[in-house]
C-alpha cells in the first residue's frame, strides 16, 4: 500500500472534522493529492484500517495530538517531506 493511499484511509478513518483541521495545515499541492487520493477509495476493509492504524501509532500517533502533530506524524509516511505521490 503507498503512503499516500495510508494517508487518506487514515483521513477518512478519523472522520470529517479532524481531517479536515489536518488538511487545512497542508500546501495547495499536498492538499490536492490527498484530497484525490481520498476521492479513489471506494471499499475500506477493517484489515486495511487495522493495518493503517497500526503503522500509524508505530509512527507515535495518540489520540491526544493537536493537527499540526498529527500532521508531522502523517509526513513520517513520506520521510518527514511534503506529501506527494
């Protein structure tokens, strides 16, 4: 699975309000892959939710963080750079 697909599933899994305080701290260009990563999921199985999350607190992930933290953590998928594809 890419990062980038990680990157929307968990999006989409922490739901609506808190993705989008996250995508509003993102540039114009990160902001559109994400947003049309998130637009070709179709199907999320728990395994792939499960799967996500899992690499996502190994990444240090709490529920606790402000968005910009968990904004730093989501670039750990992408070396600590910018997101891309």
């Amino acid at each position: 699975m890419t990062p980038i697909k990680k990157m929307a599933i968990f999006l989409v899994a922490i739901g609506e309000e808190k993705a989008q305080r996250i995508i509003a701290l993102m540039d114009n260009s990160e902001i559109k892959t994400v947003i049309s990563e998130i637009r070709k999921l179709t199907v999320i199985s728990q395994e792939m939710q499960d799967i996500v999350w899992t690499e996502i607190q190994e990444l240090g992930y709490e529920e606790r963080m402000t968005p910009p933290e968990v904004l730093t953590i989501m670039r750990f998928l992408f070396n600590g750079s910018k997101i891309s594809r």
